[in-house]
C-alpha cells in the first residue's frame, strides 16, 4: 500500500510539470549576477536617494539566458536608462517592472484631499505609522492601490505614502486643469466649521483648519459659498478666509509674520506625523507655519535641513534672524550628522518648536525656559527666506487662482 501511494505521488508530481512548465522554469529562477545587481544599486541611488521622495524597488533575476527585471517604480526615465544599460550584459530581457502609477488605475491618476486633514501612513492600513498630513484640497498624484482600498498616493512636495480612500477624490487629468482653472478660498483662522446655510446655526458639513482649500462658487451675507472636493456644498465665513488668488498675492514670508503664525501654533500637541492645526511633530510644524505664509517646505526636518543658505554652525546666535531654522541631532566619528530635531528661531535668544507641544524655549542658560537639552545638541542654522531652494506658492503656486 505505501508503495503505491509513493508512485501515485510520483505521477501527480510529473503531471503537474507537464501540465506548469512555467512553474518548474520559475523554480529554476535565481538571482542575477552581483554585476548586474550592483548596476541596480547605482541607479537606485543615482535617482532615488530618498525613499520618501522616489519609488525605485527593482530586482533581478537569471533564467537560462533571460534577465527577469521584477518590482516597482515611478521613475519611467530611469527604468528607460537602466534598460538600456543592461543590453551590455548580452541577455534577453524580460521587462516584468510595475511602472507607476499603476494600469489598474486607469485615468484617475490624481485626487483632491477631501476632508479637513487626512493621515498619510507609511502601510496600507489603519494601524500604520503615521508619515506626514495633507489638507483640504491639496492635490495629490495617485501611484497605486491595494486590494482593501488604500492609495499609494505622493503629495505636492513629493512625498510617498499612503491614504484611506474615504479621504480622496480621484480624478482625472483633464479633471485636475479643470479644477486648477477656478476660483478658489483658504481658509485662515485656526480652525473652524463649513455650514450647510450660510449662517453658523446651521447644521455643519465638515470641520476645517488654516490652509484648507475650497472652491468658491459665490459670496453672499458675508460668507462664502463653496464646493468642496467630492461636491459637498457649504458655507465659510468670509471673515475667516481669503480667496486664494488674493491671499497669494498678498502673503509675505516676513520675519515678522513667521514669528506671528508660529505663536498662533503655541500648545498644539505634538503628533508623529501631524503636519496641522490638530497635531504637528517639529518639522510639521516648521513646515505648516511657512506653507502659511506660501512657502513650501520638505515635509521631514532631514530633508528641511538641505535647503535654505547655513548661517551658524557654532552657536554664535548674534548671527540669526526670525524665521531661521535651527537643527538639532548628532555628529557622527567621521564628520556627518543625524539630523532629529527643527525649531524656528523667534529672537530673544529664543525658539519655538513642537516638543511634547508647541512651546518656546531659550538657549541663554539663565533664562527660566532655559533648553539645555536641545542646546548642547544643536548642529547648524538655515536662513530659508531669499534663497530659491524652496517652492514659493507665489511663483510655483500648488493652487492656480
């Protein structure tokens, strides 16, 4: 009996193949050559130094004489240029890379953020950490989507994560032009509510914070009608926001209005991730109060810390002026630093940053909010203001009229 039952397998086994031949060539499958992965390697870092930023997940197989390219990226010209450099390895090559944003998308490639603030997760799901924020109305390029709904979705200043599909409206291209053509309102004050009528008795439509963005479909007894992302109409109180166009062309990074909305920020409690109104981490909040006054900056204190024009590396705080940004971290035995922490320079010989909460703290030792801790690991100082490193919402505006 077990004899039999050692054929009868034998027989399945063979069948099976006959009837796969592609799963037993697949099983043959190994990885490629460490030349050809070392090829990968260089123009994964060539192109995509920063995986907040860039999607460039590419593997390599060998198949007899086939390279098997597997994986995903955004970057089409640089899987254009890393086909082309693997013709020199002589084999045939079987092109098997995800190229995003995903087929399965089909013409709604881009969405409108459409409630007030939505959590952007470094996983698809709930339970993820959280990565950054986006507000109302910001628009963002959808690169991919998961069985359960999730969108892998990439944000005005590039960066990768991903969203519950209850917080985007997907759109078409044609659709985004449309939507960049009209007029449009930000909301201003710290936080408030859309009405179903135009008067605050009314039931409300959604909640809404400073930054959020509408589009205007008329102004009557002092509030402004408007058309949210996914068609919802409401009411905001005209007293409470601008229209964008104005408010672009109005707004001004100065020193001192920096430091004005900055203390508009003061006891927001800290969130990972939080880039609003309703939670900030440090370089959200550094982030948050300059998009406020139109500049864009990068969403991580990391990335914050490559633009802009270095004005102190040594403490010497006579040299800085409102607005600046001050790094803090470590410096590693061969010379580089880890960059952890941002705050913004207010004058006084104080910053303000998201610690716990927004609070002001002091680098002169006999000042009672003296910051000893964030003192003794300070690294450098950036004057972000007249420097073209950054997005200026004025001359690069995320949002047309």
């Amino acid at each position: 009996m077990k004899l039999i039952l050692i054929l009868f397998s034998w027989v399945v086994l063979l069948g099976s193949t006959w009837l796969n031949p592609g799963k037993n060539n697949n099983a043959k499958r190994t990885k490629a050559d460490s030349s050809i992965t070392q090829v990968i390697d260089q123009f994964n870092h060539r192109f995509a130094p920063d995986k907040r930023t860039a999607i460039f997940q590419i593997d390599a197989y060998r198949q007899k004489n086939q390279l098997i390219l597997t994986g995903k990226t955004n970057l089409i010209g640089a899987k254009s240029f890393l086909l082309e450099r693997l013709k020199n390895e002589k084999l045939e090559i079987v092109d098997q890379i995800r190229t995003l944003p995903a087929v399965e998308l089909g013409e709604k490639v881009w969405g409108l953020v459409e409630v007030s603030v939505c959590n952007l997760r470094y996983s698809p799901r709930h339970s993820g950490e959280m990565a950054s924020q986006a507000l109302m109305g910001t628009p963002v390029r959808i690169l991919d989507r998961e069985d359960n709904g999730w969108l892998l979705v990439q944000t005005p200043d590039h960066y990768i994560a991903w969203v519950d599909r209850g917080a985007i409206t997907g759109i078409t291209t044609e659709q985004l032009n449309t939507w960049k053509e009209k007029s449009k309102v930000i909301y201003t004050n710290s936080f408030g509510t859309i009405y179903s009528e135009s008067n605050s008795n009314s039931l409300p439509v959604s909640d809404v914070v400073a930054g959020c963005v509408m589009e205007l479909k008329a102004e009557k007894n002092g509030y402004f009608e408007v058309i949210l992302p996914d068609n919802r109409l409401g009411y905001v109180s005209a007293k409470e926001a601008d229209i964008v166009k104005h408010w672009i062309s109005t707004t001004s990074a100065t020193e001192e209005a920096l430091v004005n909305t900055s203390k508009r920020l003061m006891g927001v409690p800290y969130l990972w991730g939080g880039t609003s109104f309703k939670g900030v981490d440090c370089s959200g909040f550094t982030k948050t109060v300059y998009f406020l006054n139109g500049i864009l900056l990068p969403r991580d204190a990391s990335q914050q810390v490559m633009v802009g024009e270095t004005i102190d590396k040594s403490g010497v705080w006579s040299n800085l002026k409102e607005g600046d940004l001050l790094f803090f971290g470590e410096k590693r035995e061969d010379g580089s630093e880890r960059v952890v922490h941002v705050g913004m320079w207010i004058g006084n010989n104080q910053f303000i940053h998201a610690s716990d909460k927004v609070r002001i703290g002091s680098v002169s030792a006999s000042a009672p909010n003296f910051d000893e801790y964030n003192v003794k690991r300070y690294l450098r100082a950036k004057r972000i203001l007249k420097t073209g490193s950054v997005v200026k919402l004025k001359t690069d505006s995320v949002y047309p009229q």
